[in-house]
C-alpha cells in the first residue's frame, strides 16, 4: 500500500474567482450556485497573472507519465487573454480542481510549463508539461554508495516536493552518481538499475506533488485486504445546485456496471480491453563478469504462470562489480512489458481525487443472464450452464461476470474535461496473471 512518508514544500499563487455578487445568495445562475462549480465541476486555471474564466475552457486533458503533463483549449472570445499576456512557450499554467467535499482530501494543485501554443481565431491550444523549482535544472553530483529508496527520498527533498512509496528502503546499494543531468533524467536513468528479480520498480510524480517510488512487483502479485480499499464518495456530484450539498459516505473501492449504482461515482457504463501484443516470456540472461572472467546465467520469469512455454537466451553483455545491474534492468523491462500487455480501460464521470496511480480497486460486472426464459424463476438457468445462485442478481437477472471481474492494480489515471461532456477519469487497470483466486461478489444490498 502505498503511503506518504513527507509532504511537498511548495508553494502556489491563488487562484481567485470573482464572485457575480458579494451576497452568497446571489452568486446563482440558472439554479447553480458558483462557489459549488468552479473547481468542482469545471477545472480552475490561472495563466501567469490572468485567472481564466470557466466558461473560456472548452477542453482539458491532464497525463502523468510519468510526470504530469496538460492539453488545454480555451476559446477567447473577448481577446483577452490574447491582448492582456500573449500566450508563448516558458509561460506558466496553474490548475486546480477541488474535491466535492471538505476534510476528506487533498485537491489537485499543480504548476505547468508551456511549451507548445496554437492560436486559431479565438481558439487558444496550450499544452504544458509539469514543472517545481529546479526540476529541469542540471545538476553535477556524487551521491555515494546508497540504495534507490534513499535515492528518491534525497531528490525529492532537494525538489521540495512530497515523497511516497509501498517500501520503507530497499536492498540496492551501489556508487551513484549524477554526470550532469536533470532530476527527471537522472531518475529516469536510475530506476533502470534499481530492485531485482522479485523488486521491479516504478516512479512518477502524481498530481499532487509527490515523488512516487513503487514496488510494481509485490503491489501486482499481491491481494489488497478490503479494510485497506476504502474511500469516501458523494452520489450528488452530478446535481450541485443551490440547495445541494454533498454528503459523503465511506465504501469499498469497486467499480461496476450495476445499474443500481447508476448516477454513483464508482459507476463504469462500459470497459474497453487495452492489448498491447507483448510475447515476453521467461528467458536464461547471461552477462559476463569483468571481475570474475566468467559467466553468470539469470532465469528472468515474466510473472505469467499459464503461460511459461517459451525459454529464451538473451546475452547482457559485460558488467563490473557485485551488482548485477544488467540483470536488473532486464528483469524490470520485462516485468513492465507483461503487466502492460493486457489490461482494460474503465471511465467514471467525475474525478476521483481518492484514487491514485498504483492502488488497488474491485470491478463488479455484469452480464445480463441470456440463458433465462422470459417466464423462469431468477435463480433457476434455463439451459445446462451451472451459476452458483449467490452470483445471480435475483431483481434483476444480472450475472456477474467472473472473467472480468476481480482486483486490479491502476497503471495510469487520466483527467479529462470538456465543455459539453464534462469531466471523463480514465484508469487503466491490470491484473496479475497469478490471481487465481476470485473474490466473492457483493452483497446485493450494497447497491441499494
């Protein structure tokens, strides 16, 4: 599970929404009441000095991969933007979005460096990528002999930023040292190096400022208990009128398609299989010692248990010294590719500010049950197929689907808004190939 070990240090500029009325009252339109939208539902913005209104955006697409990065589109119908601070590369782009409720978490604050712009007409395209003091600063350094834990944790402290990892150190010692790169590219440089045939790991910076150190390996092959899987939800988000006022409840982390839990913030209407075509398999990778003058076989297994068919012989090439970063970087390669493979995309109609890269979440789905006549019995199957009745929704003649359903590892979260659609949270969602066991189904009163 992955925690916080310390807060970033930043500091940002505030974005200020001119109300239309100093009368709490009267800052409505149409029956909605402003400070219940702007950040909540629409995303906030602030270029360089000029706060932009929230009617101006028309799209917005937030990544992090592995560090944030945004697509924005604003249409600047009175020029004002255009005449008051011409957009151009090296500006800088503020965004927040807010959660629909106080007290529960933290909302999304982030800085961006624009470094492409398009002006067509009053249609203004900005795409940014993440930016904190001295990030892409080169830098000249000999850290000495440590491991990549203490790596990471030294960078984000020079950064100010957080710092938040599954591990509390790892077993990876060896003489770092920085020949004059940036912070990005030296981390990207080093987590190559770190781990070993059973600690593959992965970094990012997260939308909340934090220097993420994983270890995909233990996070994948493992079960998340359902204590450790909760979180708190609103059902009004969609309907933050006047009157309205969120009242969040805590639950257990599951999507679905339950038409019950329509108008939920867990509710997925649809998942999209995501194939990569990998055919990575277990492979003998053999590097040769210039110390020992002698050759070293590794079995790298890619974690895939059904389908262990193929031996492959990769040769490294020539290493020094007792640690094998050769064989390392291999087996994180590999392991990356495998999780990678085949995965399915969920969507849900808000963001959820509860989730992040690398948690663990349920999917319920189901499958209407076609194999029932139109007069039968809910829990009697009309046909030879054997479903256990605890898997069939009586009310509604829905069938989980265990091949679909189970835990999943997040791989990657995407935030989108547009205009007419408003907000899309994409995950991208994977599970381990030794998952065998299938965790019971909910309770049906749990979608009442």
């Amino acid at each position: 599970m992955i925690t916080i070990k310390h807060d970033n240090k930043l500091t940002f500029p505030s974005i200020t929404v001119p109300m239309i009325s100093q009368d709490e009252e009267d800052n409505t339109h149409d029956g909605i009441k402003q400070s219940n939208v702007e950040g909540i539902l629409v995303p906030l913005f602030r270029f360089n000095n000029f706060t932009i209104n929230f009617q101006m955006v028309r799209s917005m697409h937030l990544t992090c991969n592995p560090t944030p990065q945004i697509d924005l589109e604003i249409d600047d119908i009175s020029g004002m933007i255009k005449n008051l601070d011409t957009p151009g590369l090296d500006n800088v782009l503020y965004m927040q979005i807010l959660p629909p409720f106080d007290d529960a978490y933290k909302k999304i604050e982030l800085a961006f460096r624009v470094y492409s712009t398009e002006i067509i007409g009053s249609i203004i395209s900005i795409r940014g990528r993440y930016s904190c003091p001295k990030l892409f600063d080169v830098v000249m350094k000999s850290y000495g002999m440590i491991d990549t834990y203490t790596l990471f944790e030294q960078v984000s402290n020079d950064l100010a930023l957080g710092f938040a990892s599954n591990m509390d150190g790892s077993e990876d010692k060896r003489y770092i040292y920085n020949p004059n790169l940036s912070p990005i590219e030296f981390l990207q440089k080093e987590i190559r190096f770190g781990g070993n045939m059973e600690h593959v790991f992965d970094w990012w910076i997260d939308f909340w400022n934090n220097i993420v150190l994983v270890d995909i390996y233990e996070e994948y092959n493992s079960l998340c208990e359902e204590d450790n899987m909760k979180i708190w939800i609103s059902p009004v988000m969609h309907d933050v009128d006047a009157g309205a006022e969120a009242e969040p409840h805590e639950v257990t982390t599951a999507f679905t398609n339950h038409p019950a839990m329509m108008g939920n913030p867990l509710f997925v209407p649809s998942y999209k299989p995501v194939m990569t075509g990998s055919e990575i398999t277990d492979c003998n990778f053999e590097t040769y010692s210039m110390d020992d003058q002698e050759c070293t076989s590794l079995l790298i297994q890619d974690g895939d248990v059904h389908h262990n068919t193929v031996l492959r012989y990769i040769y490294g090439g020539e290493k020094i010294g007792e640690f094998d970063y050769l064989g390392q970087r291999m087996a994180r390669e590999m392991f990356r590719k495998k999780i990678y493979s085949q995965c399915i995309e969920v969507s849900t109609k808000m963001p959820m500010l509860s989730l992040i890269k690398g948690d663990k979440v349920n999917l319920w789905w189901y499958d209407i049950n076609s194999y029932m006549t139109e007069n039968a019995d809910n829990s009697e199957i009309s046909t030879n197929v054997s479903i256990p009745e605890n898997e069939i929704d009586n009310q509604n003649s829905f069938v989980i689907n265990k091949t679909i359903s189970g835990q999943y590892y997040i791989l990657d979260i995407t935030i989108s808004y547009d205009i007419n659609d408003g907000w899309t949270n994409t995950f991208i969602l994977s599970r381990s190939a030794e998952e065998v066991q299938r965790l019971n189904p909910p309770e049906n009163e749990s979608y009442q």
